[in-house]
C-alpha cells in the first residue's frame, strides 16, 4: 500500500486526501494550523450564522471521508524540512502550540507528497499602512468569519479581485459600516476579463449576484479604478485618501479625496507559499508579478513523487482547489488519470483554470501601483525598511539588498513584503530573482533546543 503524505488542510489537502485514500492508499495529512480547513473554511463551528459559512458541507463532507478512510491528521504541526529522493520524501515537523514548551517532533516517511500549502493574501503598502486599524483583507476576514469581531466600526475595504465582496460582506455581518470597497481595476480591464464567452462563469454567477445583493442591502457603495494610496492617522487610523487611477494603477492627479473611518482592510490578491515546493526540488514557473509550482496534467512537479495542487500552482479559488487536489491525491496513490472517477474533477478543473485566467485579466496587479508610494513609506513592516533604502540598492544581487537594508528579514520572513520589495528593485533597475523571498532552508521556525533534542535521538540528523 502506498504511504500519501499530504502537506496542507485547506480545500486542495483534504481533496488530495480523499483522492488518495479513493485510489487505496494510505493517507497522513499535516496541517500547521490548530484545525482543518485552511484559509478558506476558517469559520468556527460555534457561530450561528450561516452566513458567513461558504460551501461548509463539503467542508463537512470531506473531513467526513478523512475520519472514514483511517487518514493519519496532525494538525498544528509545522514542517521545518522537506526532503525528496528516489526512496520516497521525507518530512520534518514540530506539533504544538508555536508558543507553548514541549513541542513534539515527528518525521513522516512517504511513497508520495501532496503540496497543497495554498496562498496567503497579498496587501501592497500605501504611505501610512503600519498604523494600528490596517489589516490585509484575508485577516479582516478571518477575523469576521471565526470570531464574529469587526476589525472597525467604519472600515474602508480597498484592492483587486472578488474577494474583496465577500470581506466587505461579512465585515458588514459582523457590524462593521463598510464606508466602501475600492477595486482599482477600471472598468475596462474588468469587462475584458469577466465578459467574454459568459456561458462559463454558470457556476459563479450566483455566487457574484448574491454579493452585489449583499452590498446593495448594506448600502456598501462599490467604486472601480479608485484605490486607498494614503492612510491618515497620528496613533491610530483616522481615515484615507482615495484616489482614482489610471488603466496601470497610477493615481489621477486631482482626484484624491479623503475619507473619515477606523479601519482599512487591504487585498490585492493572493501570492503562494512555495517554500516547501522550493525545499521538495521543484521548478517554478514566473516571476516577481506571480510565481507558481509547474505541474502537468495529473498535477506532478518536476520532481518524481512530488506532486502539487491549489493556489501553489496558479490561483484559481476553492473550486480549482477541489478539483487539482482530488486529481493530484488519486494518482499520488498510483491511480491513472484516465479513470471513470476522475472525470467529475477532471472537467471541473478544466472550467476553473478558464476562471483563474479570467482572475488575472480583470484583477492582475499593474506597475503604476508603485507611484502611490513616496520614499518615506515602509515597505518592510517587520524591519521598517522604507521604499528609498530598497531602491538605492536595487543594483545589488537581491541577497546582497536583504543583508544591507534587512527588507524581509524579519519574523515573516518576506511573506508580508517580499513582492513589494520585488517590484520596487525591478522598477528600480535591478536584476529579477528566480525565486526572490520564497526560498528559505528551515520552512518554519524551530527552536534550537528541538533540534538539539533530534540529535540526541535520531543519529540521521
């Protein structure tokens, strides 16, 4: 029997799991966070409104299948290392609370792995976006969706993409007035993207129309090519300046104009967490505007065993998730791609990747977005890393740059600003990385008393 390791609980992992434990294979799954789900299920089990729960029975459904098949489940486990070789892959984690002593370590052997490690939001920095009341988009909604908490009493929601509805919906659920939500995408890009050949957007049309009700009945103005590009406040957040923008994200001179409120949420995309697939050996398709793990029709990386699924290998939303992830796991198992069972994920993947492509059309970020900025703005929130001292460096190899002014060294670790910083030295004259912030040799933190304690133990450290 066939050992699947699966890396990631969010809809791509638990698709993967199911697919797997389908084609008879045995099956762990390890999830960092503190239960299943991902970024997109974050809803705790205890709220009552329905509401802000989305899809939740096939939520349900597939943990349902996981307790069902025997899948091994180790949520709060962080893998700090991720090895692949003609043996099979090797994976290396602490479980436990990141805070808390006494972390556990576990290593999991597998025939086969799953990446399904998804995406976190992307926020691009504006002139006063470390002051308390800034959050990125994701966590507004996280906090919403698992807490029933507002980030605000008025809050004004700006970025690039459909998720912005949803944020801006719940948000209002929980009490929030939703000043407005700023798309800076013009009307032009939007209409290219979304328009054409409609008979394919069937399956989110609803979905679309049921946040423009939303809105409507919140009386949440929804404004396009309008963006945040100041944040105004002394110790906290006071309000914004809007401005509209040109078809490359470059603010219209003249039409800034400022709005009262306590809260901003940010969201322009999402970007994905590549660096176990950059640990694994796998190519990466891309470059600073969007990097991807390549993969091909049965979802396998360049590496043999190492397969991937979910937003890692483009962003497309849950349901291509669902659907890369129940081809990836089935035949991680040994299972063949042209079997009767993987004709339903197979054809559903099909029309998702047509929607990831439409995504990147309407909502893909544009290069004018860096005239917002003036030198004095923060790029780097951990470090305090301004816009000046990235570009007079960016004629420097990019590691060079990181040493010398810090940008992503701190406890995220670039994932907060490492596109900013990308963008800022390519616009600056510097040389493109291949892999820019994503590559990092110790995938999570690990103590070094818990690693001292494997080698007390386990001579093969």
């Amino acid at each position: 029997m066939r050992h699947v390791a699966i890396l990631g609980g969010g809809p791509a992992g638990l698709a993967a799991a199911q697919g797997a434990l389908a084609a008879g294979a045995r099956v762990s799954l390890i999830d960092e966070g503190d239960r299943l789900g991902g970024q997109f299920w974050r809803h705790h089990e205890r709220l009552t409104d329905p509401r802000l729960q989305h899809a939740w029975h096939r939520f349900e459904r597939l943990r349902g299948a996981l307790a069902g098949g025997g899948a091994q489940v180790l949520v709060g486990a962080s893998v700090w290392s991720a090895e692949a070789s003609v043996d099979g892959v090797r994976l290396r984690a602490v479980v436990g609370d990141a805070d808390g002593d006494g972390r556990s370590a576990i290593d999991v052997d597998a025939d086969a792995v799953v990446v399904a490690t998804g995406a976190h939001d992307l926020a691009l920095p504006v002139p006063g976006w470390t002051l308390p009341g800034v959050t990125t988009a994701g966590a507004a909604q996280a906090l919403a969706k698992r807490d029933g908490v507002a980030v605000g009493r008025r809050t004004v929601v700006s970025g690039s993409g459909p998720f912005l509805l949803p944020v801006a919906h719940s948000l209002a659920l929980v009490g929030s007035h939703v000043v407005g939500v700023h798309e800076t995408s013009r009307m032009p890009a939007l209409a290219g993207g979304w328009l054409p050949r409609p008979w394919e957007l069937a399956g989110k049309a609803g979905e679309f129309v049921g946040y423009v009700g939303a809105l409507a009945r919140h009386r949440i103005p929804y404004r396009t090519g309008s963006a945040v590009v100041r944040v105004l406040g002394r110790d906290r957040v006071e309000g914004v300046v809007v401005a509209r923008l040109d078809a490359d994200w470059r603010p219209m001179p003249g039409t800034e104009r400022e709005v009262a409120c306590d809260a901003v949420a940010l969201g322009h995309g999402f970007t994905p967490r590549l660096e176990a697939a950059l640990a694994l050996g796998c190519a990466i398709d891309g470059d600073h505007r969007g990097r991807f793990v390549a993969v091909d029709d049965a979802q396998r990386t360049s590496v043999a065993g190492v397969f991937a699924a979910g937003e890692v290998t483009g962003i497309g939303g849950a349901d291509a998730a669902l659907a890369e992830g129940a081809v990836a796991g089935f035949v991680a198992a040994g299972g063949a791609l042209d079997d009767p069972r993987l004709r339903g994920p197979v054809a559903a993947r099909r029309r998702t990747h047509a929607f990831a492509t439409r995504l990147e059309r309407a909502h893909g970020i544009r290069p004018g977005w860096t005239s917002w900025l003036d030198d004095d703005t923060i790029v780097c929130r951990c470090e305090a890393v301004t816009r000046r001292a990235v570009a007079e460096r960016a004629d420097v190899p990019l590691r060079a740059m990181r040493l010398a002014t810090r940008a992503g060294l701190g406890p995220c670790q670039g994932r907060t600003c490492g596109r900013a910083v990308e963008a800022i030295v390519a616009e600056s004259g510097g040389a493109a990385a291949s892999v820019g912030f994503d590559r990092r040799p110790v995938l999570a933190p690990v103590r070094i008393g818990e690693l001292a304690a494997l080698a007390d133990t386990d001579p093969r450290t």
